[in-house]
C-alpha cells in the first residue's frame, strides 16, 4: 500500500509515470526502506494505465462493497438476545479506562 501511496503521491506532483528509484527516494524522506520485490511488481502491474482511470474503477467497487456500520451493529444486538450489546459496553469501559491512565505517566499536559 505504501508504495501505491508513494506513486500517486509522485503521480500528483506532476511525474507522470514515476520510477523505481523516485518511488525509494519519496520513501526514503519518511524512513521507509523499499523491497524492490514489490516496488517491481507495482511498476509492472500500472505500466501504461491511465491513474485516474483506475482511481475511478477502484471508488466503483468500494461504492458496491458493504460497509456495516451503524445498522449492522444495531441489527445484531437484539439477534444475539442482548448479549453482544452487554459485551459491548464492557469493552466501551475498558477503553474508557484504558484512555484515562495517562495520569501514570508521571507529568501533566501543562507541566
């Protein structure tokens, strides 16, 4: 993925159809060491295709894909006898509580 992100991001800027090597040096201002593997393989996979032609064809197959969200956590919980949504307010706790244990870090925001 982050190499992906690296080509576009080049693509954007202006280099129209970015190498091997722009791909490493954009990578390499983040820290981000390249395995020449992949980074072929990706270069090999979009030679001669059009960016914003496959940018579109990959929104039209998220758009179909489904999302959850919401109404599937809403339609579960009665599914399940009310048992899911007990476990999901113990885990909310947790998490609330997980949050709040900055105060053992020995300073505060304002120190």
């Amino acid at each position: 993925m982050r190499y992906l992100a690296a080509y576009l991001l080049l693509s954007l800027g202006g280099n129209s159809s970015p190498s091997a090597a722009d791909i490493k040096k954009l990578l390499a201002t983040v820290g981000i060491e390249a395995d020449d593997e992949r980074l072929i393989l990706l270069l090999k996979e979009l030679k001669d295709k059009d960016i914003n032609e496959l940018v579109k064809q990959g929104s039209e197959k998220l758009a179909s894909v489904p999302s959850g969200g919401a109404f599937a956590s809403s339609s579960a919980a009665p599914a399940s006898g009310g048992a899911a949504a007990n476990e999901e307010k113990k885990e909310e706790k947790k998490a609330e509580a997980e949050e709040e244990s900055d105060d053992d870090m020995g300073f505060g925001l304002f120190d």
